[in-house]
C-alpha cells in the first residue's frame, strides 16, 4: 500500500462529515496531531440536523447497519460505542408493503424471516431463503477484506484467490438473476435487490456483488441511534475532541498553499493553517478544484440518481407505518429505466417511509410525529436540472402527498405541522455534483479500483475521503473511507493504533470549537454527553458491553 511521503506529524481534515470524523479518529490513534476545519457550525457533513417547529430533523442518511464499524473508529482512540450512543436494533428492520396489498416484515433473525416468508409466500421460498442466506453470508465474508475495506493502488490487486471465490459465487453476474436463483416470487425479490438503487444501478443491471448491502440490511440488522442519526457525527465528533481533535467549526476553506507538491497549509475564509499533510473529504470536484488537478479518466464520472425528501413534522401517525416502510408501486423495472436511462420521474414511485419518532418520540414535541418520504429521482445531468425543480418542486410534492393518500395514509396532507421539501435543486446548492447526495454510481468501471482513489497524483501530502472515492457510497462505506485514508497518512491498521493510542499524547483543542459537537452545546441537545447503553438484539440497553452484533 502507497503511504504518503514526508512528514505527517500534523493532519488537517477537511470536512466534519462521517468520513472526516472517522479519519480523525483512526488518525489521533495513530498519534497524529489533527486540526479538522467545517464550514457549517456542526459536525455530520450530509448527516445533518435541522431544528424546526420542535422537531429534530435529520437531514442525511437515516438507516444505519454494520455498527461494528462505528465502534472501531471509536476503538482507535481507546473508547467504545457503548459509551458514546445508545443504539436500538430495530424489528422489524422493514416493513415492505405492495400494490397488490400484500406485505411482510424483514427480519434479521433467520427463524423469525423464515415464518414471515412461509405466511407470506409458501414454504418453497423459505427454501430458497435459507440458500439465499448462506450465499449472502459467503458474499460478505469473500468480499469485505479483500475488496471493499482496502486500499487499491492498481487493479493488480485484484489478482488474489479471493477473486477467484468471487466469481464462483457469481459476484460478477446481474443481481436480479442471481437473488432469481433463490427466489421466485418477484415481490420476495425486491425485497432483496432493491439495496442496488443506494449504488446507482438497477437490480437488472447492477453486479451480484452488490448483494452484499443486503446482507447489512437483512442479516446484519438495522439500527437507530436514540436522538437520531445526528446523534452519529455527534458521538464520534466528541470522541475526536476527548482524543485531542481540534475543531474549527464555521470554517470554509478557500484555497490549498502548495510548496512544490507539498501542501504547506491549509486557507480558510478566516485563517490560515500550517499542516503536514490533508485529508479532503469534500465533494469530489470541489477537492480537484482545491489541488488544482483533476485526474484523467477514460471515460466520465457518471452520477446515481438523485433524490426528492419531504420530511413531515405531523399531528397524527399511521400505525401500520414501522420505522422503515418500504412501499413498493406495481411497476419496477420500468421505474429503474425512468430514473437510469429516460430521466423522468417515476410514474409508480417505490418510496421510502421513514417514521423515527417510532423508535424515539422525542424526536417531536409531545403527541406529534416525524415522517421522512425518499422518492428516487433522476440526477440533473439526465433529469430536470436544478432551475426545473424550484418550478416542480411544489408540484411534486402535491402529487407524493397524493399517492401516499391513495396507499393507506389518509391525512396526511391535512396532518402536517412543519414541512421541509429537499430536491436535486437544494442538493446543488450544497455542492453536490449532478444534483445528487449519492455521487458516484457503483457501474463496474466505477467500483474498487476503478473508482476515484483516494490518492491524487502530483500531490505527495493529500488523501481524499468520503463516497466519492474508495469504496464508495452508504454510512458503512463512508466510515471505511475515512479509515482507509488515515492508513495512507499513517501506514498503521485498526489493531496497532488502538494498542499505540494513550490520550495523553496531545492538548484539548479550544472548548468552544470542539463544544459545537458536544452534545450540550450548540446543537441544542440536552440529556449526558455520553449515554451509557449496549446494543442488545431485543432493543433494550445496558451497562455491559456485548461485543460485535451478527
């Protein structure tokens, strides 16, 4: 693995996102002084907190898995999950529900997912189920190491047995054939292929490696930290702080001072930075821009779709809503063509209903609820472009409301207290390239080496982290990004800098920077900095530790 040249004693992380604080720590582990530089007042990145009407909002990502990960980036600074959030597993994980009025809860649990299939589809595809679990297990363990919780210098690395358990897996054939191999009902089947759309592609036409985010979906588990997905960036955010971090919160950089091709400090609109080395986890385009190099490629970058959120601060709920409700419209590959190929919106949305107030109610003030809808849209580059949308956005909006009725969720309009509407028009106005939160989709000439790497040539002291680059999009990934370019900087792995780690190594940053990713500070949370709890598998916490959830 190529590590950076030169000295690294200081590392200036640029972005407080999930990928910048999972740096951080791997980084403070290591021993290394770290500064990390945020334009907004929190930390989170796209795992956002917006505060209205009472209600707490989370404006990124709302389903986490795999919080093994999680508490790794808090072991390299010696501390735990544990200590830091308190983590409900949710059951079920989904509820998927149909246009034919059929549904079935996803469970983790193997007997419990056995049952449901049986009532749902009959006792042949609990058959199939069992096959299909085992294949994702075996997916999982062939791939996690070897292709997606590692650094690619040249697609050389791909020459290893492991490649070879991959293709005999059928990694590399289409998902929606393989996951057919197991299972025949075509509404079983979404249930397990519809995880592609997170990397862009089509179930027909996204590789069958890419079951492996089944795998954290269905087998893995669900998880819901309470205080809400803010309560992530959060946590770690105060473990880099505790660890010696140095905040500089409301910090937009500008600029990169270079010596030759040594990035000698790093320009904010307020000061200025000396550094050693940088990690940029903004924006791909925004971080090319700021190196003054962008990378050839054979062939463009091409973008996933994009997303419309309404997220719906209500005075009822429905109670056949579970925390995550999928509600899948009769069509589906011709919904898949629309997003990927004709840039229209759906005709018959599949939609993401997520109801957090299920798992946490003080998410709201008393007697209320919260109510995110994902509707899947195309990016700007095929789709409505971001002038369009300030046009449609009211528009759309009526008519998700209106399909939402015509499911079972009478009211709903009537019902909503404090809105807001988040379109491919907001997500450009953040930054993000095509209109899009999810950047850059998982096509095969876009996945593990052939992705965007996290080392940029001409630059010998800078990494790049987060879903743009390697491995790729999704809270798991992210955090693995951030790992995968503080062992660029420091050359060290999960289990040495957590044994190197003493705390002791390096002063608190100033309190009132790193105090904006308190838990009582600016973020206008209340309750202890650090609740204690466990993750147990019936949801409930407590004072012990359990070790890696299955």
């Amino acid at each position: 693995m190529r590590t950076l040249t030169g000295p690294t004693d200081h590392v200036v992380v640029v972005g407080a996102g999930l990928a910048g604080l999972s740096a951080a720590l791997h980084l403070l582990g290591a021993g290394r002084r770290v500064t990390v530089v945020e334009r907004d007042p929190l930390p989170g990145g796209r795992a956002g907190l917006l505060e209205q009407g009472g209600y707490r909002i989370d404006t990124g990502p709302t389903v986490l898995t795999m919080p093994d990960l999680v508490d790794e980036a808090f072991a390299a600074v010696g501390d735990s999950l544990a200590d830091r959030l308190d983590l409900v597993q949710l059951h079920p994980a989904y509820r998927a529900r149909f246009a034919d009025g059929g549904g079935l809860d996803v469970h983790t649990d193997a007997e419990a997912m056995e049952a449901e299939i049986e009532r749902f589809a009959g006792a042949r595809e609990v058959v199939g189920y069992r096959r299909m679990r085992r294949w994702l297990e075996q997916l999982y363990r062939v791939q996690l190491r070897r292709f997606i919780d590692t650094n690619f210098d040249s697609p050389l690395r791909l020459a290893h047995p492991d490649l070879a358990r991959l293709a005999a897996l059928g990694g590399f054939g289409r998902l929606d054939a393989r996951i057919g191999r197991f299972i025949s009902d075509e509404r079983l089947r979404r249930v397990f292929t519809f995880q592609s759309l997170y990397a862009g592609v089509a179930p027909a036409r996204a590789l069958a490696a890419y079951a492996v985010i089944a795998y954290m979906d269905t087998i893995a588990g669900v998880y819901f930290p309470r205080g809400g997905m803010h309560a992530l960036p959060r946590a770690l955010a105060d473990a880099a702080a505790d660890a010696g971090a140095d905040f500089r919160h409301g910090h937009d950089v500008v600029r990169l001072e270079r010596s030759g091709a040594r990035i000698t400090a790093v320009v904010t609109d307020r000061e200025r930075i000396a550094c050693d080395a940088v990690v940029l986890t903004t924006e791909l385009p925004t971080a090319y821009r700021l190196l003054g190099h962008r990378p050839r490629r054979p062939l463009r970058i091409r973008h996933s779709p994009s997303a419309v959120i309404l997220h719906a601060g209500t005075d009822r709920t429905w109670p056949d809503l579970a925390h995550h409700t999928i509600s899948f419209g009769s069509a589906w590959r011709e919904t898949f063509h629309e997003l990927t190929r004709e840039g229209r919106l759906m005709s018959d949305p599949s939609l993401l209903i997520t109801r957090p107030t299920a798992t946490d109610p003080a998410l709201a003030p008393p007697g209320r609820h919260l109510h995110y809808i994902l509707a899947p849209c195309p990016n700007t580059e095929i789709g409505p472009g971001a002038r369009e949308w300030r046009d449609l956005a009211p528009r759309y909006r009526d008519s998700l409301l209106t399909e939402l009725e015509r499911r079972g969720l009478d009211g709903i309009g009537a019902a909503i207290e404090e809105e807001c509407l988040v379109t491919p028009a907001d997500w450009t106005a953040q930054g993000h390239a095509a209109g899009t939160p999810f950047s850059a989709a998982h096509t095969f000439a876009q996945t593990g080496p052939f992705r965007p790497r996290n080392l940029v040539r001409g630059t010998e002291n800078a990494v790049l982290a987060g879903c743009g680059t390697t491995p790729g999009v999704g809270v798991p990934p992210v955090l693995i990004s951030g790992k995968l370019a503080a062992a660029r900087v420091t050359g060290v792995g999960r289990s040495r800098a957590a044994r190197t780690f003493t705390g002791a190594a390096r002063p608190a940053g100033p309190a009132g920077p790193a105090g904006a990713a308190g838990a009582t500070g600016a973020t206008g949370a209340t309750g202890p900095t650090r609740p204690a709890g466990t993750v147990r598998r019936d949801g409930t916490t407590g004072t012990t530790t359990e070790g890696r959830p299955a």
